[in-house]
C-alpha cells in the first residue's frame, strides 16, 4: 500500500472501531452520565469508591469506607488516576464522574481495535480482513465481563497496545516503543495495579521466548533485553515511590486469601464458554454442564479460533514427521514464533505454573504473593492467540486465491468471520443488558424517581449532619486476608446509596489489604457487650451513627446488643433506620466494667456462672499442658498435626424445643499468610447420628488480642440433640500456632474466669479489670 493508501486505511478503521464500539457498549457509550451496569458485590462496591471520591474525596485518601480511619485508593479499585484528579477540581457530579469512566472505557476498545488492527496489517493482512477480524477479537475479549463489577479490568486497550510496541522494538530495536510501554504503564497502574503486573509477567514471558529463539551470544541477548525490562522495572518503581508517599500503613497483610489454585486458568474456561451460542445451544440441546461461566481464568477464545489452532498444529506436527513445507501455518506474515511462546509461557502462568507443581519455595516470595488472582494474565495469550489465528487463516486463504481456487479461499474467511461474529453476538448480547439495567440502577441509586435518603430524614426532622458516619448490621469487615467477618451482600448497595445520597461515610469495609491493627479494632464494635470498642475512642465525634439493619437479616446477641443504645426512626431502603449513640456504648461498657469488678475480687482462680437456667456449659483453659504460647491461664492445646480432628465432646440438655448457645476458641494465628484454622461443630441426636453441623469460623473472629483471634458462632441446639462435637479444620495444615480457651455456654449465660495471675475472662472475652 501507498503511504495515502494507509492513512485512508486508517481513518476507515477509526470510523468501523467507533461503530464497533458503540454497538458493543451500548448506552455505556450513549448515555454515559447514568450509567451502573451493577448493584451488588463487587460492582456495588467499585460503584461506591469510586463516585464517593470522585464526589467528596481528598486526594489519594478515601474516606467513604472503614470509618474512622479510612484507606488509600488504589486498595479500593477506585482507579485513582481519574478520581485523585477529580478531587484537584474540588469534586464532580456522579454524572460527569461516570460520563468520563465509560468513554474512556469506550474509547479503550477504540484503541484496542486499533492496535490489533496495526499489528494485523504489519503482519501482512489485507486491510479489509485485518479490520474485521481486529473488531471481532477486541469484541471477543474476556475482558468484557469486567463490564459487570471491576470496571477498572475494562480497559482492553493496554494489552494489544503492548504487543504491538513489543514487536516494533523486537523488529526495530528502538528505544522510544520502551518509553511508550514505560509511560503507559505509569498511567494504568494507576487505574488498576494488576496492569502494571500484566506488564511485568508480559515482558518476562517475552525475554524467555526470545532468548529461547534468538541467535545472538548472551551478552547481546542481555543488552537487547535490558531496555524493555528497565520500562517495566521502572514502572514497578514509580509506583512504589507514589505508594510510599501517599500510604501510612505499615501493617497490611502481604498475601491474598485465595490461593494461587482457585483463581487459576482452567481448560474449560479457554474452551468453552456460556455466553457462546454455540455453546448456548449445546448446554440446552444436550444437557452438557461442564461449560465456563466466567471467572478470573476465563479467556474463552472461540470456535473458530480453536479450529484454526487444532488444524494449524495437527499440519504442522504431520509435516514436521513427513519433512514436508507446513501448510496451514504463519506463512510468510513475519510472525515470530517468539510471540507464540511467549503467550504460551503466559498462560502456563495464569494456570498456575509452576506453582500447582508444589515448588514451596515459590510461596515466600513477595512479589508473587500479590498476585490474588492469577487467571487474569491469561488475558495475554488470549490476544496473541486469537492474532496469529487471524494471520493463520488468511494466509492461508491467501494460497488458496493465488492457486487460483478463489471459491475456497475467500469461502475459508467468510467462515471463519462468520462463525466468530455469530459467536461474538453473544458477547453484545451480555454487554447490552448490562446496558439496559444500567440506567435503572443509577435512578435506584440515587432515588431518581422515589423519596430520597434526605427527604426522608427531613421528614423526621434529622438531616444528614445530625450523623456522624452510617453503621450497617449485620456488620461485615472484608479485606484483610485474616479477617473476612460476614456477607456484604444487598446490604452494601442500601449502604451505599445512603452514603453517596448523604455524605456520609460507611463504618463497615468491603476492600482489599485493610491495615492489620485497624481491621482488629474496627470489627470489635460487632463483638458484644464485654468488649472494649476502640472505635469509640478514635471517633472524633459525638454524633450518633445512622444504623441500618437490613430487614431480611437476623442478628446474633452481640450484634442487637448495639440497638440497646440505639433509638428507632423508622422503616426505608429495605432496612430498620436507627440513630446509634458512640457515647451510650461506651457508657455501657463502664457499667459492664464496674459490675466485673464487684464479682472478681472475691473470686479465686476458678470458673463461675451467672444466670443460664441450669443448662450445662463447659470451659477448657487447656492449663495442663503448660506452653509459652497461651492466651490465659498456665497453658494452651498448642498444635495438632492432622488436618482434621475431634478435639472436645459436650453432652447437651437444651431447655424448651430449642436453645440459643454460643461455641467460642482461641487460635493464635501467623501473621505471614492467610491461613485460619476453625471449628466445625456438629450435632449428634439422641440415636447417636449426625443431625445438622456449623462452623465457628476464625476469619470471623470479632475479638482478638495481638495474634489471637477468638472464633465464636451462636447456633440452636434443638431438644433431639444430645451431644455437640468440635472437630478442628487445621486445612491448610499448619492453619494456627496454638489453641486456647474454649467454651460453650447458653447465650443468656454469664460465665467469668479467672486465672491465677488476676486476669479474667467474661464469656471467653479477655476482659480489662481494675488493678
């Protein structure tokens, strides 16, 4: 092509990307100012961090959350780079902050189609071709599910725009496409920092394939290598400088709670896929249940992708044992064989390779324990794969029309097309009802069309400075690793649509890597009436808190014991208001304190209880195996070895149809993992068989002391029930470092210890007495 040949070329793929872009997206690109594709879970939860900074935050400080201590922005998937910014406007609308979040995503798939476009054609691509088969692969990304809740994963701009740099500084060796990869990244680490990883495991898995197929001595290899890697490296700097300035915290937890196994790329998720037709038709048709959903591994590449791949191997494999000229294959296009390997190492990477091959030694280091969810860098091999197939095929086509056979080989390009479109209309069927809930939600959350949270509140004559931060129960406390106490669910949407309606900020936390100390300290408000909550002495305020229990739910004793010091405003948003009063708790808790101490002082070192009706309860100090690692008393169980274990049996007498007891036990835990271990309890009926089990879940533990958690769980034990038996889950072993206090007592039931040195346990709660 002539160099006006190419720009004509060009402009046509920016006018074809454009419509592609607005068929896919929808009204995300339409109507962008009213846009929320999602309203529970994770989309809840990027909705909110990110319209609540974008709209009251200060800086690289996000406040809505974890009151009153708050978290940085990038723990919030809050892509600071366009929030942080809109706080140096003094804050935007909810409109104007997502009219720029969804066209800058529209715009990345402008670019992405783009990019693919450019590399098809330098790999010898008819224009026409590398424009349509450049807008079906972009439409086909995986990361078009990212549409529904991790909307800052949405950009799929970076990863084609990577390779095509990667290939002119391969081809070109100039140093400038490393300065575009250097200053790219800088930009995307900061929407998402799993960007800034992709790059990394890209250029790692590139410098392996090319020292792999390059003929050079190594120096030369090292000095080609060197630019490319330093981008990277210099990346991984910046942002660590920016993170060391911006972030105080100096205590959060180093490795992610899922394992490197569970978030892994697996064979159905690159094979199939339910938002296919094709596979559509076969899950109905033939009642096949084994096809992906989805998920962090998923990189589905298609039925005609998959094809060409099966064929493009089969032919070469054949040719290869005959020593034959290959026939389907990359043909004359150019196309490194170092690009083929390096998606292949990084998808051996995304599925867990090499660490489901129990190298331990992997675990410890650091940079690899950040990565949460490995599945992700699949998205690499996805781009690349589905690039060569292109350049397969039409090479391909291409013999076949210089031989003459024009029938077979433009038929070969219409097939393929159409079978990849038919299938990519399932894709533009799932982002269009994104689209078509999205407006609904954003009226759901700003009350659009009923009664406002501040109309309400005028109602009763409150507004919102009569509060000081919202409080909803059930209480949840997820991101800490250690900890993840209770279910946000539906509750963080009404949570949330209060707070960005108000401007107020949540006490409860649905983020990522929370500070250790404040995490142990924000989740003791949920811990009872015998816990000190610190949260009551860090607040700055006397206002009461807005709390808000979700209708649907039921709350154990510790969690309605806050009503107590709560009064009733009324009934909205699917939810029991109330206003929550910081210094009636703490007032609370000075009673509780003065009341221990009119009991201890004539106690001796011994159990006692207070009220229970005379139903049985038990404690277990484990004070005759005398350690250095207990919680109180003399002694604790220590460790057991196995992954499972019976470790205490209770008969049980329950008064009435059914009675209300509370299970609780100490573990000391390591703070270098996520690792927790817990207890099952199982009830055992009068005939001696299993009737029902629960768990007391460590990572639920609303009171801890240093490294001790308290796992504890109410449950009924109903009048058939003879026995409750504790069997411990060390999985995976080690889970804890030592075991301590257990006790099982009727939840009405008082039971106080005290241990020779003077320190007392009220209900199995380390309880603060006067000296």
């Amino acid at each position: 092509m002539t160099q006006l040949q190419r720009k004509i070329w060009f402009l046509v793929a920016v006018l074809f990307a454009v419509l592609v872009t607005i068929l896919t997206l929808s009204h995300m690109v339409a109507n962008p100012s009213h846009i929320i594709p999602e309203l529970g879970r994770d989309g809840a939860k990027n909705n909110f961090t990110y319209l609540y900074q974008c709209m009251y935050g200060k800086g690289y400080w996000f406040d809505g959350m974890n009151y009153p201590y708050g978290e940085h922005i990038v723990y919030t998937d809050g892509q600071p780079v366009l929030s942080v910014l809109f706080t140096c406007f003094k804050n935007v609308s909810a409109g104007d902050a997502l009219t720029v979040l969804w066209l800058l995503i529209g715009f990345s798939y402008v670019l992405s189609i783009l990019y693919v476009y450019k590399i098809l054609v330098h790999f010898k691509t008819g224009p026409l071709a590398a424009l349509l088969f450049a807008g079906l692969t972009c439409i086909f990304t995986p990361q078009i599910l990212r549409l529904q809740g991790h909307y800052a994963l949405s950009y799929t701009c970076i990863i084609p725009m990577l390779f095509y740099w990667t290939i002119q500084y391969h081809e070109l060796h100039r140093l400038r496409y490393c300065m575009y990869v250097f200053i790219a990244g800088c930009i995307m680490a900061f929407i998402h920092p799993y960007y800034a990883a992709m790059m990394l495991i890209w250029v790692g898995c590139y410098a392996i394939a090319y020292f792999i197929f390059t003929k050079a001595t190594l120096i030369s290899k090292l000095k080609f290598i060197s630019p490319i890697a330093a981008s990277v490296i210099g990346i991984m700097a910046v942002v660590a400088i920016v993170m060391k300035l911006t972030d105080p915290i100096t205590d959060r937890p180093v490795s992610p709670l899922n394992t490197f196994y569970e978030t892994c790329t697996r064979p159905k998720q690159i094979i199939t896929s339910t938002y296919s037709p094709v596979w559509q038709f076969v899950k109905e048709r033939l009642s096949f249940k084994a096809i992906s959903d989805g998920g962090e591994g998923y990189m589905y590449l298609g039925i005609a992708v998959i094809f060409i791949l099966m064929i493009s191997v089969c032919s070469g494999i054949i040719n290869s044992i005959k020593k034959k000229r290959v026939i389907i294959n990359a043909g004359d296009s150019g196309f490194s064989p170092v690009w083929i390997f390096a998606a292949f190492f990084a998808l051996l990477f995304s599925m867990g390779v090499p660490f489901i091959w129990h190298i331990q030694w992997l675990n410890y280091l650091s940079v690899f324990k950040q990565f949460r969810s490995l599945g992700r860098f699949s998205w690499i091999a996805y781009y690349v794969i589905a690039i060569y197939a292109v350049i397969v095929v039409y090479q391909y086509s291409l013999r076949l029309i210089k031989n003459k056979k024009l029938f077979a080989g433009y038929g070969v390009l219409v097939l393929s097309i159409g079978i990849w479109s038919y299938e990519a209309s399932g894709y533009i069927a799932y982002s269009r009802k994104l689209s078509d809930c999205a407006v609904y939600n954003y009226n759901m959350i700003f009350s659009t069309y009923e009664q406002s949270w501040p109309s309400w509140l005028q109602e009763r004559r409150l507004n919102k400075n009569d509060f000081q931060a919202i409080l909803l129960l059930p209480f949840f406390h997820v991101g800490t690793e250690k900890l993840w106490l209770g279910d946000p669910g539906w509750l963080l949407t009404m949570g949330s649509k209060a707070a960005l309606q108000l401007h107020l900020p949540i006490i409860d936390v649905n983020m990522s890597r929370s500070s250790w100390s404040q995490a142990q300290k924000q989740v003791k408000i949920a811990g009872g009436e015998y816990v000190d909550m610190p949260i009551l002495h860090d607040i700055k305020s006397t206002k009461p808190f807005l709390l808000m229990k979700f209708q649907d739910d039921t709350l154990n004793p510790d969690q309605k014991y806050l009503l107590t010091a709560s009064d009733y405003i009324g009934h909205f948003s699917q939810c029991d208001i109330y206003a929550c009063y910081p210094e009636r708790l703490a007032e609370h808790y000075k009673r509780n304190v003065a009341y221990i101490n009119t009991i201890t002082p004539f106690m001796k070192q011994e159990d006692t209880c207070i009220g229970g009706k005379g139903s049985p309860w038990y404690v277990n100090h484990f004070d005759s195996r005398q350690t250095a690692l207990h919680l109180f008393g003399a002694g604790s169980a220590g460790v057991i070895a196995h992954d499972d274990s019976l470790v205490a049996e209770f008969p049980v007498r329950p008064h009435g149809d059914s009675e209300l007891y509370e299970f609780s036990c100490w573990f000391l835990l390591g703070n270098k993992d996520f690792r927790s271990a817990y207890i099952n309890l199982e009830m055992i009926n009068s005939a001696g068989k299993h009737d029902t089990s629960t768990n007391a879940l460590t990572r639920e533990s609303a009171d801890s002391y240093g490294m001790w958690f308290r796992a504890s769980k109410y449950f009924y034990i109903h009048n058939n029930i003879s026995m409750v038996r504790c069997n411990l889950v060390n999985t995976p072993n080690p889970a804890y470092l030592a075991m301590d206090e257990m006790l099982l007592r009727p939840a009405d039931a008082l039971i106080i210890s005290k241990a020779a040195d003077g320190s007392v346990l009220v209900n199995n709660h380390l309880f603060k007495t006067e000296k």
